[in-house]
C-alpha cells in the first residue's frame, strides 16, 4: 500500500500516518482533513475506499472490522467537531504502520 502511486492509495496513507501519530485517539474528519493536508471529500474518499478495498479483500469479515481503523460515532467533546465522525487507530496497529512506513 505504502508503495502504490495511485492517488486514493496515497490519501489513505496520509490518513493513517496522521492517525499513527496519535495511536488511540479519537481524531475528527476535520482534523485528519487538516493534519493529512486533505480536502474534505478527499479524507471522505480515503475512508470509503479503504473500507471498500478491505471488504473485497476480507469478504467473509465484517469490513467495518477488518479496516485498520475504528469508527467512533459523533464526536461531541468539542464544540468545533460537534456531529462528526472521528477515528482512532490502536496502539498496536499505529507502531505496525510506523514500521512500515520507516521501511519506505
């Protein structure tokens, strides 16, 4: 993933090195679109096509499962993020991702 050139592949990337970053940590759709240097409908993609992509590659798993993130309901905690989806990357799965991405 990490090599692939295509554009959807690379904002997926850029997703998850934000998320990476901040291992367990809900993280809002604008502040990924911000820290990920992303467009709104650009972080949007990013999410469905990873969840697509895990889908077609895991199809007897639940895909909202088998992404490598977790999607938590509507942020509320902060007024600016109020009705948003965040996202959170686990511990492990951010050291793995960092890993990877050092090999790069």
């Amino acid at each position: 993933m990490i090599a692939d050139g295509k554009t959807g592949t690379f904002r997926c990337t850029k997703m998850l090195d934000v998320l990476a970053r901040r291992p367990d940590e809900a993280v809002g759709l604008r502040e990924l679109e911000q820290e990920a240097g992303l467009g709104h409908n650009e972080i949007r993609g990013a999410v469905s096509g990873m969840t697509h992509f895990c889908g077609l590659r895991w199809p007897d798993a639940d895909s909202r499962r088998s992404a490598p993130w977790t999607k938590i309901g509507r942020r509320i905690d902060r007024d600016d993020q109020r009705g948003e989806f965040a996202y959170a990357l686990t511990a492990s799965r951010a050291r793995n991702w960092l890993r990877a991405r050092q090999g790069d």
